[in-house]
C-alpha cells in the first residue's frame, strides 16, 4: 500500500469515527458502564480509563490528558475497543 493511499484510508476511517457525538465519561458512567482499569503515563498528564458493561459485548477506552497550556485544559478522547 502506497503511503498516499494509506493516509486517505485513515483519513476516511476518521471521519466516519467524528460523525457520532463524542462521548464523554459522565456519559459512560450514566449510562452504567463501571471502570474496569486505569493507567497512567509517566509524566502524570495523561491517563486510560478502561470501561465494561455487562450489556455489550465491548469495552470503551477513555484517553484523557490534562495541559495547563491549552484550552480547555483537560481532553477526553473515548472509544469502543472491539
């Protein structure tokens, strides 16, 4: 595969991926996902929250990262791991 062609694939797959509203933990946890595991990175600035419900045969992953120089200062990034 041609790198070209790789960066469009990816770019597609995105974009599909931003067409639903992101969601959110507050969401996840109201919707009666409980946390199944936690990590956190070397520097402290980020961490992984992984989630299950005993409903889906899925889990949701939760990436969030905190930066003092950015606004807003804290993003959240989750997503179903299949």
């Amino acid at each position: 595969m041609r790198p070209g062609s790789l960066f469009v694939t990816i770019f597609i797959a995105t974009g599909a991926a931003a067409a639903e509203p992101p969601q959110t933990i507050e969401q996840l946890l109201n919707q009666g996902w409980e946390i199944a595991g936690y990590t956190t990175g070397y520097d402290i600035r980020s961490s992984l929250i992984l989630f299950r419900n005993k409903d889906k045969p899925y889990l949701m992953q939760c990436s969030t990262l905190y930066d003092v120089t950015r606004n807003p200062r804290a993003s959240v990034n989750c997503y179903e791991l299949r």
